[in-house]
C-alpha cells in the first residue's frame, strides 16, 4: 500500500509555558504522517526524531533522492507498518525545518528570533508535541518510539504523560546527558561561536546555506567521532589514501578525514546554527530525575509498558546508562518493563543504520498484548 506521506504545519496562537518559565507566543509546529488513522484512532505511533532530524522520517519527497531518516524502520511491511498503523512525526520546537525556532520571525516585528528565542528543554519539546496532539483530537497512541535525542522525549512522554502512550520504545539514550557528551556538544558550540561568518548570531541564513559555516562544520566533525566507534570507522575507511593525494603532501588526505570533511561541510548548508546551539543546550541540560527527589521517584510515575534498547559499542550514550534506567526500574518494583542491549560495532548511530538488528524486536513490542 502506498504510504500517504502527508506534510502539515499548526499555528498556535495560545502561549506555550516553557520549564523555564518563559513564554513562546505564537508557535508554529511541522509534522508528517502516514497510513490512515483507523475509526476509534487506536492505532497512532508517535516517531520522536534526534538532534539533527526532522519531521521527515520517512518516504520520499518528490524530486528527492533521499529517503526520510528512518524510512528502513517505517512503512508498508516494515518493522512500524503503515498499512496497520497511523504514524506521527514532528519537527520539535527549536528546530529548523518548519516548527517555530531561533531564526523564526518573532511577533510582532517579524524579525528573526535570534538570541531572544528562549532556552527550551526536552520537556518543552514534549509539551508542544502534547499541545498539538490535543488540537488534532489525538488523546492516546498506542506507542511512542525514539532513538537518541528522541529517545529522551520517548521517556518524557512516559513520565510527565504516563496515560498517553500505551508503550513506550527509547533507544541509544541516557536518563541525564553525562560530560562526555556535554564536552563533544562545547566543540561544536565553541566552533560556532568563534567563526567570524556567524556574526555573533546575526548571519544571514541565506549566505549560511550557499557557503556553509566553517566553525560549525568542525564541531560537527567532532559529532561524527562520537556518533561512530573504533571498530566502525576501522571497517569503514581502515587505512585507505585518497588515490590522487600523495602520503608525503602535508594536506594529503585518509579516507576517513575526507568522509568528515565532506559531511561536515555539507552539514552547514542545510542545518542552521542557532538552532544547533539550542537544541544542543537541550540536550545538555536533560535530565528526567529534574523537578523530583531522585531518578527512582522520576521512574514511579510510569505506567506504560516500557521498552529500552541500548548498543553494546555505544560511545555517545553508553549502553550502561539505560541499564542504569531498567535496574531502577527493577529496584521500586516495575515489572512492565524490558531492557535489551543489542551486539553492534557501529556505535551511537547503530539505532539509524543497523535497523535489521532490532526490527523484529520493534515489531514484537507493537504487535504484544
């Protein structure tokens, strides 16, 4: 069956209270869906998207020669079938690509936000998602299913909105963003800021997407080291030269820094920088145990069926920190839970690459009763 990609975008004119008691009135939010939404509207899945994602998980847009984001996880006959299940994914506020973020223009001057955007969190993310939802008359999903900094909303939803979900799957994620991560996100944020071309904000986008950003495009090659492993960049690149450059030039080049190079660069021309050091302050400042006495009081507010999938070679979020997670879990009493690490070489991004590892685990945890 055909997908029946749909792409929308909301207005709200009601303000939106963030966590830190700021305000963000009016908001725009993107989002894309798939198959049908069946008769009593049981059969809605929830897609929460990482850092750089959008909205766009899956399918192919006209002209496009790249396919949404998890499209080897979603669609007809997939892991998340949309012959069977009405799929939601939205472009988290802060982002770039339709829901209001820094370089939206602010009411009502209509210039852009900039630095007066206010600092938004994980949770914030989460409640406009919620907000949305309300307005579209969907009051339940039978799941909601993330990796990294989708996973961190997937177990938001769960705590601050345990009667929405009916399951809840995360993956490569954490329960509160650890240094080593903070330290790759402050390479990035440092890079940014300390490129002439950002202007100290005041870029122009349209020079950013023609000529890209140096500085970003370093941080973002720091993002990539941490997005792989050891054992995945030997098998991918292992020694290889590049053929026209010779071993004693002193800018010749590897494989593998020709591979940063080019997806550092091209990263520049198609993300905007404001929105990567917002989202990143979000990602740095998350932790689900804030607002409570402990990550165990955090977890008792669960009620869903909990599901949390961690990869063994993991350097971003390593596998031990959702194991973390499950054994709380088992220490207050939950048995509506399941932790599986799964064997992968590839590191963090293992959760958008190796999907054939875990698809008929996804498939499992939907179809159970």
């Amino acid at each position: 069956m055909p997908l029946n990609l749909k792409t929308y975008t909301e207005h709200f004119t009601n303000p939106l209270y963030l966590e830190s008691g700021r305000i963000l009135e009016p908001y725009d939010i993107t989002y894309e869906t798939y198959g049908e939404l069946n008769d009593d509207r049981s059969n809605v899945i929830v897609i929460c998207h990482a850092l750089t994602g959008s909205h766009h998980c899956a399918g192919i847009y006209d002209g496009d020669k790249k396919a949404g984001w998890w499209d080897s996880l979603i669609g007809s006959a997939k892991a998340v079938d949309t012959d069977k299940y009405f799929v939601i994914c939205t472009n988290v506020i802060g982002s770039c690509f339709g829901s209001t973020g820094p370089m939206s223009p602010a009411h009502p001057h209509h210039n852009p936000y900039r630095y007066k955007f206010p600092v938004v969190t994980i949770k914030d993310m989460v409640k406009a998602q919620i907000i949305l939802f309300d307005k579209l008359g969907i009051h339940k999903a039978h799941a909601v299913i993330g990796g990294s900094m989708g996973g961190m909303q997937a177990l938001l939803f769960a705590i601050h909105y345990p009667n929405f979900a009916s399951k809840i799957i995360t993956m490569a994620t954490t329960h509160a963003t650890q240094p080593w991560a903070i330290a790759f996100n402050k390479v990035a944020q440092e890079s940014i800021l300390k490129d002439a071309d950002f202007k100290g904000g005041y870029y122009d986008s349209q020079t950013i997407k023609e000529n890209g950003l140096s500085g970003m495009a370093v941080g973002r090659m720091a993002g990539y080291i941490s997005f792989l492993s050891y054992e995945s960049m030997k098998n991918k690149f292992g020694r290889e030269y590049k053929n026209t450059d010779g071993l004693y030039e002193l800018f010749g080049k590897f494989q593998v820094e020709l591979f940063l190079e080019y997806n550092g660069y091209n990263f520049t021309k198609w993300f905007d920088p404001l929105s990567y050091l917002y989202i990143t302050k979000a990602i740095n400042i998350y932790d689900i145990s804030r607002g409570f006495d402990s990550l165990k009081e955090a977890l008792k507010k669960i009620t869903c069926e909990l599901h949390l999938i961690s990869f063994s070679n993991d350097q971003l979020f390593k596998n031990f920190e959702m194991k973390e997670i499950s054994d709380a879990l088992q220490e207050i009493g939950n048995t509506n839970h399941s932790y599986l690490d799964i064997d992968s070489n590839y590191g963090h991004d293992a959760f958008l690459v190796e999907v054939d590892k875990f698809e008929k685990n996804i498939k499992d945890m939907l179809d159970s009763k």
